[in-house]
C-alpha cells in the first residue's frame, strides 16, 4: 500500500498533468523541467503498481487506472485546500469560538464592555459563556470547557495562570436613613452586631471578607446570605441592614445617594484585591483567546 504521508507533492503533480494533458504545459505551471515532471509521473506509477498515462504521439491520455486516480485527487486536494481555508479564517479570526467563565456580577458589572468590542471587532468568533463561582470557573477549565475565566480573585493553584486585571475594594452600605442610625464611630465587634447582608459562603467575595475577618478573633453571622450580588444591594437600599459589596461594582447607587459607603473609623480596612483573568499553565491559548486576554486592561 502506498502511503500517502510525503506523497502528496506527487499526487499535486499528477493532477496538473491530468489537467493538461501534457508534462511540458505542467512543467510551466510547476516551474519544475519537463524531465523532473516525468520522473515524478514514473515513481507514482512504480509504488501505485499501475500505469497512469498512455504516452502517444499526439501526447498523453489517462488509462482507466488513472481516471479513477484523478476523481480520488481531485476531492483529495480540494478538502486539503479548504482545510486550509478553514485554517487561515482561524488565524485571520474570521471564525471560532472563545469559550469564558465567568459569574454575574463581573460579566455585569466589569465584563461587558470588553465583550461588546471583542464581538465588534471579530464577529465571526462565537462567544460561549459559562456561568459560575471561581471555585466553578477553575473546574471549567481544568475539564476542558472553557478556554480562560474571569473572576474574583485570589486563585491559589498550581495549574492555573492568573492575570489581575482591576483593583477592587469590599466596602459597607448602606442608606443614608439607615446610616443616621449608627454611632459615629464603630469597631468590627461593633459592626458585626449590626443585621448583615451578604452573598452565600461559596462567593469569593464572602470568602474573602470572611477570611479577613476571622483573623480578628471575630465571627461573621450575617442576617441575609443571597445569591445575586443585585439582591445584596437591593435589600439595603429597603434599611434591611448593611450590605457589604464592591465599591466599583456599585457606583450607580452610590452616585445617585441611594446607598452611602460606611465611612467609620475601623482599625483597618479590608485589603483591596483584584478582578482578573485566570487559565491553565502550559496550554497554549487559542489565538481568540489571547486575544480576549490582551484586550482586557488594567
């Protein structure tokens, strides 16, 4: 059996003398000698087994061995030549898809302005969005679902890239009513004994304030554990309590007056952290991928 793997220049040089019926006309296209041509023919013809051409003295025709050749070439060199059409749309993103985890609260608040120019200039990329927490978005990529991710940080694992990308600070809300409400100065004692509002344990950012808190001695009971990060600032904009959320994430409210941030005198205030971009170690990125990750700015 032939094989074909470091054949395929013979079967290119067949075709165009199929075509034209002739091994001068070929070499001109080929821009090889007539003689190299022929000898190219030959050593086909040797590992096929078959004679190709009938040579006469008006030229050459096909034998019936080399039509049914030249039908399999022809579909042969064409799937080669679009798959190289699809490689080039790769490469130019003209098509693919980029695959992102991410949660609700950074896709909204922080992630879509870059998807809407990511989408604005490579339309022909497919954009698939994951939701999920951190926690989610490292399985996504460890099992192969998605290609980056984008989250609260920090990430501690040894698998994972980690990109910051926007610092960002957990501060606490709550209405100017409620606000008139409390002593002008406060502790985290103090703090903790006021009604609290947060996301569910398995949020990073609760984690994180968590975290921070615990190494004070000092436990976090909150009155209201939520899943939406939009629930945790509504319910303090209804004086249920006092919120702790992202100062960057809740500009709209703090704009407008409709929550004001604690300005208390705490003996510390929670270390900022940072929005970033995570993705497996030694994988190479897709060229969309890398892409996406160049786009997104500190």
């Amino acid at each position: 059996m032939l094989i074909v793997i470091g054949k395929l220049d013979l079967y290119r040089i067949f075709q165009i003398v199929s075509q034209h019926k002739s091994f001068s006309k070929a070499s001109e296209e080929l821009y090889m000698t007539q003689s190299a041509v022929s000898q190219s023919i030959a050593k086909l013809e040797q590992e096929l087994g078959v004679t190709l051409f009938y040579r006469t003295p008006k030229g050459i025709i096909l034998t019936n061995e080399g039509k049914v050749l030249e039908e399999h070439v022809k579909i042969a060199l064409k799937r080669f030549e679009l798959a190289e059409d699809d490689i080039l749309n790769f490469t130019e993103m003209k098509t693919g898809e980029l695959r992102i985890g991410v949660g609700d609260t950074i896709s909204r608040y922080f992630l879509l302005p870059y998807l809407e120019q990511f989408y604005a200039n490579y339309p022909g990329i497919n954009l698939k969005i994951l939701n999920g927490t951190t926690t989610e978005i490292v399985s996504y990529l460890k099992e192969g679902e998605a290609d980056v991710g984008v989250c609260h940080l920090p990430v501690s694992d040894k698998q994972i890239t980690v990109l910051p990308k926007k610092v960002i600070h957990d501060v606490f809300v709550c209405t100017p009513n409620y606000r008139e409400k409390l002593p002008k100065t406060m502790t985290y004692e103090e703090l903790l004994k006021q009604p609290l509002i947060f996301l569910e344990k398995e949020a990073n950012s609760r984690v994180y304030v968590e975290s921070f808190i615990e190494k004070k001695g000092l436990m976090l009971k909150p009155v209201f554990e939520l899943g939406s990060y939009d629930l945790v600032l509504d319910f303090a904009k209804i004086n249920l309590g006092i919120s702790c959320v992202v100062r960057e994430f809740s500009t709209h409210y703090l704009n407008d007056g409709s929550l004001v941030e604690l300005e208390l005198e705490l003996e510390e205030e929670i270390p900022s952290r940072h929005v970033g971009i995570i993705y497996l170690k030694n994988y190479p990125l897709s060229k969309a991928a890398q892409k996406f990750v160049d786009s997104i700015s500190l």
